[in-house]
C-alpha cells in the first residue's frame, strides 16, 4: 500500500496547472490533486505504464486543460478547496473534449451513499480508495488507455472509410459520366460525317448547276434558288459545330486516357465548359486570363474532373448571374490553375469544413458535397495543393498548384 504524504511543499513544475509535452504520441491520463505530493505519488505508480501523466493542482487548472490537449483518463482527487472534484467532473463533461473522458475518483475517505451516487452522476466510472494500491491504479488505467487506443483506431478507420467511399462514388460518378459522354460522342459522330459529306456533295452539285452554261435560273427562282444556297452553307456551318462540340465531347471523356500524359490545358478547360456549357448563359462572363504555357503533364481525365468540380462549384455560387474568371501561370516550375468567381463567397465558419467529403450547403439532390473534396485528394495525387481564398471584396477563388515534376504513381 502507498500512503500519500500530505505535505505542503509544491512539486516541481506543478505550479502553475501542468506540464504536457504537446509532440508526445503517447496518450496522456490527467492526474488532478491539490497537494502535489499525492500527484508525485500517482505519477510514480503510473510510471511503467505507456502513457504521459499530466498533473493539474486545481479545478480551475484542470479545465483549462481541456481547451488544448485530449485525455485517455482522469484521475480526479474528491476533496479539493474552490472546486471539489464532483463538481469539476461534473463541468468536464460540459466540454467537448470532456464529455466522454473516463474520470475515476481517488478519495481518502470513504463517501456516503450519497457521495457514490453523486460521484455516478456527475460522469465517474470508478472510485478508488486511499492509501492508493499501486497495481490495482495501475490495472484500472491500462484498461482506459487500451480503450482509448482502441477508439483511436475505430475513429481514424472510420475517417479513411468515409474518404474512400467518397472517392468510390465519386469515381463512379465520373466514369459513367465519361463513358455516357464517349457514347453519345461516339453515337453522334457517326451520322455527322455522312451529313458532312453529303453537304459537302450537295454544295459541290449546286456550283456545277450555277456554273453551267446551260444552266438559266429563271428571274422568280432566283430568290429560291439564293436562300437555297445560303440555308446550305448555314447547315454546313451548324454542322461544323457539331463537329467541334462531339471533339470536346470525346477530350472531356479521354476515357482511354487514364494514364500520366501531357495535355493542352486550355483544351481541357474548353472540353470542360463545354459539357457544362448548358448552365452557362449570356449573363454568366467567362474570362481566360492564360499566361502558362499550354502543355502540361498530368493525368487529364483527372484534371478535367478537377477544373470541372470547381467550375461547376463557381457557377452555383454566382446563381445566374456575375463572373467567372480562369487563370493559368507558372511559379517556380509550379503550374497554377486558379478558378475565381464573384459569388457571395463561403462563410468564415464554414471554410474549415468545404474539403471534408460529403459537406455540403446545398439542398438535398443538389450536391452531394464530394466535389471539393475529390478536386483536393486529385491534386494530392499530382503532388500539388489547393488553396481557397475569399478576399475581403467578395466571391472565391480556388487555386489548384501542380508541380512540373509530378509523381508518377496514382498511390496517395
Ligand atoms: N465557389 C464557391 N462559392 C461559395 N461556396 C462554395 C464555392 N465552392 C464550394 N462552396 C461551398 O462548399 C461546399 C462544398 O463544395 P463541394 O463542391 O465539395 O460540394 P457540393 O458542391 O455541395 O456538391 P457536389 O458534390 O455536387 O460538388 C458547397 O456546398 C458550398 O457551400
Ligand atoms: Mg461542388
């Protein structure tokens, strides 16, 4: 048995609430005693254990704790001056990082009915009695500690299966997205080049009439026979259009191309406000200010989910109407893609939480809150950074930074 040593000389670097080294990996218990002989002596009994004793000489003391650093356990002395130890559980558990740390009360002597149920009640699992019996302090902590690692790792599961189901549906959402496209391309492209050639045979056909010498167009046809040609040329020219849009069509999807290559940024960025070219109108500038080079080496399909996400992002935010502006430059071998809008911006409270996978603001079908958080985990993957700015004058920018020497491996 180990008696404590009543005692009023102060331990060192207990003074003044405790001593906690912030880098430590090892998980902390909070030892909260008024008389730092008996934290001296809990420290000793715990010190085989794998885990770092922070000792708190006050209430007070122990609850600014909380502010800064996270426990695996609190041993909590009842009989305290100021604030008695039920009652600094009892405000524990009205913190965030408090509310579910395991407490157990160390008391001399031994409480009424009365005390038990109000040690229960204010959040304690666990009484233990003075003198202190070094291994069973010891047995009980090791048991929290084992649970709070085993919480740990659940938590820290939980996170890495939250991201990959976002990059699961997101993925999923992008091939069939590509391959819908590549399809329709594909469907589209070839009765296009028939109407092409034919209006190319027909334009031919029609010149051969005119120029014929034994051709007279008659003073009333004329009209008929002008507008006929002009209609021609017109249809040739919405077909050229078709043409272009099924190209753009097939570099968005760039299914066969998911692998490392170098691309045309700006026909990516092209591609991409082409297939979002239906929520764009005449009310929506779009302005490119390119002073990158063109070519970048990237995995496109990759990078047109990323420009598309932010630009889709940007084009709900100005909600119809305002601006968008695409620049491209290169710092220090870094290729810069930044997307900015003069929409209301993100709220302060809320830019921590816009890259977490699923946040989103929107109503329920309108996004599933992945969009930012894919663009992140993709420009990850290039070894780049995203940054998101909301200047003091309004709207959002996001930066996406691509270094020239990219990894090559999809790991990360
Ligand atoms: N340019 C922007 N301006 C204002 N708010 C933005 C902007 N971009 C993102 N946000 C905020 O960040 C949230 C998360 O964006 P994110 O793209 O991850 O998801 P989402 O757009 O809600 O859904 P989706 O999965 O369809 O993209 C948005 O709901 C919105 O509140
Ligand atoms: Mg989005």
């Amino acid at each position: 048995m180990l008696e404590p040593r009543e005692t009023d000389g102060r331990m060192q670097g207990a003074d003044d609430s405790a001593t906690s080294d912030c880098q430590s990996p090892l998980p902390k218990v909070l030892v909260v005693d008024d008389l730092p002989a008996n934290s001296k002596l809990v420290e000793g009994v715990l010190e085989p254990l794998a885990c770092e004793v922070v000792v708190a000489t006050s209430g007070q003391r122990a609850l600014a704790l909380l502010d800064c650093d996270e426990f695996a356990v609190w041993l909590l002395d009842v009989q305290m001056p100021e604030m008695d130890g039920y009652e600094l559980a009892r405000r524990a558990r009205e913190h965030p990082r408090g509310k579910d740390v395991p407490i157990i009360f160390l008391t001399a002597m031994r409480p009424s009915v009365e005390g038990v149920h109000r040690g229960y009640g204010s959040g304690a699992v666990d009484f233990l009695f003075k003198p202190l019996d070094a291994t069973v302090v010891r047995s009980k902590v090791q048991v929290f500690l084992e649970l709070y690692a085993g919480q740990r790792r659940l938590a820290s599961a939980y996170e890495e299966l939250k991201a990959a189901q976002a990059r699961l549906v997101q993925a999923a959402k992008m091939a069939s997205l590509g391959e819908l496209v590549a399809g329709i391309a594909h469907e589209i492209n070839n009765p296009l080049a028939f109407a092409l050639s034919h209006v190319e045979t027909v334009k031919k056909c029609l010149q051969r009439v005119e120029g014929s010498p034994d051709t007279t167009i008659s003073p009333s046809a004329e009209p008929d026979w002008q507008r006929a040609c002009a209609r021609l040329a017109e249809v040739g020219m919405g077909l050229e259009r078709i043409r272009e849009l099924v190209l753009k069509l097939r570099v968005f999807s760039r299914l066969d191309e998911g692998e490392w290559k170098v691309v045309s940024v700006s026909e990516s960025v092209d591609s991409v406000l082409m297939i979002l070219g239906h929520r764009l109108s005449a009310s929506i500038a779009v302005e490119r200010e390119f002073s990158a080079p063109d070519l970048l080496e990237c995995y496109p399909s990759l990078l047109n989910q990323a420009i598309l996400n932010v630009l889709a992002n940007a084009i709900d935010a100005i909600d119809g109407r305002g601006k968008i502006v695409i620049r491209t430059s290169t710092v220090a071998g870094t290729y810069v893609i930044q997307i900015a809008d003069d929409g209301p911006g993100i709220p302060r409270e809320l830019r921590e939480r816009v890259l977490e996978p699923f946040f989103t603001t929107k109503a329920p079908g309108q996004g599933t809150g992945l969009g930012l958080s894919i663009t992140y985990s993709i420009v990850r993957k290039h070894g780049g950074t995203l940054e998101l700015e909301c200047p003091p004058a309004g709207g959002t920018s996001v930066t996406l930074r691509i270094p020239g020497s990219a990894p090559r491996s999809l790991a990360g």
